[in-house]
C-alpha cells in the first residue's frame, strides 16, 4: 500500500511569506510543503532552512521536498543545495534537466549532464536525500523518451522523477507517460493549465 501525502509547492506563493506559507497549508489540510529554492529558501541559507523546518514542524506539517534549481550545470554549486535541503529535513531534492530538451542536445552534452547527476545523486544518498527530476518543457525531462534516457544513462539507484501534465500533448499520451515513468516516480505535481499555457 502506498502512503501517498499531499501538499504545496511555495513557489506557488512566491509573494507570500515562510509563515504565510504554513498557514495557508495548514487550512488546506495538506500533509505539506515543498520548500522552493528561489525565494523563500536560497541555497546557503542554512539557518533559514533550520528555522524554516523547525516551524513547518511545529505547525504539524512535514517538509515534503526541497525545490531546488539546481540544473546540473558544469559551474553551478550542488554542494550548497545539498547542506540546505539537509538543514531542512528534505527527504528529496527537486532538480532540473539541464536548460535543453533531450532531442536538442548532443551525445556528449547528455552524456556529461547525467554524469553531473550520477554525482549528486551519489553526494545526496550520503545523507539519504533523494534526488528527482522535475518533469518539465525546456529541459532533458520534457519528453517521456528523454527522461528515461537521462535516468537510465546517469544510471544511479538514488535518481527519481517527478511528473506533471504537459499542456502540449493529450490526456491519453499523459497517462502514457505516467504508465512508463511508474519505475522511476517519486512525486507528482498537479495543476490545471489550458493547451494555450492559461493558468
């Protein structure tokens, strides 16, 4: 039996507060929250993380995720994002496929993104992190094929994806996606947008 839990991701909310945040999820009567990388908790800030864990907590709400943008960049800094979804108690790192769809990229640009990966991947089950994929247009993961690609070529057990519905294809070929991702599915993010992106 799965134990499925629900929550919100905060960048959901990027003009609202850390506290703004705990209390919306809390009258939602989610289980939790991602924690998202960009405003409310940039890489580094260790003591906000803390802090911010220790009131997620204290709200009866757990820490479901930390949403990184962490894209596998030769020159970006994993290591930060590690320490900070550590002192938040994130049991998983969101992460983003590059900034190129499978299809665009060469053989050698693909091969040294899932190398970049594998070592996360490696760092972060160190400390019983997990590491997933965000499933999303613009990156190696925009494709079914390219996810499965990137998770079978960086080939490390600690290596997960998300999904989530893509406007562009039909609700047939999503749940296609869902069958062939099954394997490798960590989390799923929900929510209702039109074929012409209308949130």
């Amino acid at each position: 039996m799965h134990n499925f839990r629900t929550g919100l991701t905060s960048v959901t909310f990027r003009q609202k507060s850390i506290d703004q945040i705990i209390s919306i999820t809390r009258q939602a009567g989610l289980t939790g929250i991602e924690w998202g990388g960009d405003i409310h908790l940039p890489p580094g800030e260790i003591q906000l993380a803390a802090e911010t864990a220790k009131k997620t907590h204290a709200a009866r709400l757990e820490v479901l995720s930390y949403g990184s943008y962490y894209h596998g960049g030769e020159t970006e800094d994993f290591q930060a994002v590690l320490a900070t979804a550590k002192a938040l108690g994130a049991p998983v790192i969101r992460v983003w496929a590059g900034h190129s769809t499978y299809e665009e990229s060469t053989p050698e640009e693909f091969t040294a993104l899932a190398k970049r990966f594998a070592q996360a991947a490696e760092l972060a089950s160190k400390e019983n992190i997990r590491v997933s994929f965000e499933y999303h247009r613009g990156t190696a993961t925009q494709t079914i094929d390219g996810a499965l690609a990137l998770l079978n070529a960086a080939g490390h057990p600690n290596l997960s994806c998300y999904w989530q519905p893509n406007p562009d294809i039909t609700q047939s070929e999503q749940l296609a996606e869902i069958d062939a991702l099954l394997p490798f599915l960590s989390n799923i993010h929900v929510f209702t947008w039109t074929g012409a992106n209308i949130r």
